[in-house]
C-alpha cells in the first residue's frame, strides 16, 4: 500500500511538472520568437529566412506584373516543402533546392540558390 501511494504522489508531481514546464516553454519561445527545427526541411528554411534574399530577372519580372508578390514568396520560406530528391545540395558555392508549396491556389514550385550570405530566387513555376 505505501509503494502504491508514493507512486501516486510521484505521478502527481511529474503532471504538474510537464503542465508548468509546457505553458513556461510555449511562452518563452512565443516571446523570443524561438523556433526549435529538427528535420531537414525545417533547418534548411529557417536557414534561408535568416540570409537576405534576392531575385533573379525572371522573378523580378513575376513582381513587376504582379503574379507573385514578396509575401508568397516569404510564404514559401515558412511553409514550402523541399523536395530533397529534385534538389541539388551537394553543388558549390550555392546550394539549389526546389521547394514546393500552394499559393493562390495552384501548386508552384520556386527554385533558389542557399549562398553563404544571401538566398537568390532564380525562378517560380506554377
């Protein structure tokens, strides 16, 4: 019977624990802005939203005429998939991804080079 309370008191005390230590990290990561990326995908992206990014003519032209805006491009970088077998992340100096997402309503794929110092957005098909 006492090993039976004991374990009930140590139960009690882990929820209570994971409770507060779950609303303690939620807060501090929606204050800090921290994000935790364990996969591929999600390194890679927080890594180029983090670099300058620039665009080719062919993108700057889809601005000018306005059937892409800069927000679906941001877009891309926080909720695009990278398809890893189209991409080419062994070239140098750049890294070449294709990544995948749903803007506007219509499947587009944007190919960009992942410098050392800056993300160059080369082309965007729908």
């Amino acid at each position: 019977m006492a090993f039976l309370k004991r374990l009930g008191f140590y139960l009690f005390g882990l929820s209570i624990g994971i409770v507060f230590l779950t609303f303690f990290f939620k807060k501090k990561s929606q204050e800090t802005g921290t994000e935790f990326c364990y996969f591929p995908n999600c390194r890679v992206l927080k890594d180029m939203r983090s670099k300058p990014v620039s665009f080719s003519e062919s993108t700057n032209e889809m601005l000018r005429s306005q059937q892409l805006d800069s927000a679906d491009i941001r877009y891309f970088f926080k909720a695009g998939n990278i398809d890893f077998g189209k991409s080419d992340t062994q070239s140098k100096p750049c890294k070449t991804y294709l990544i995948e997402a749903e803007i506007k309503g219509k499947e587009a794929t944007l190919q960009a080079r992942n410098c050392n110092s800056k993300v160059l957005v080369e082309k965007v098909t729908f």
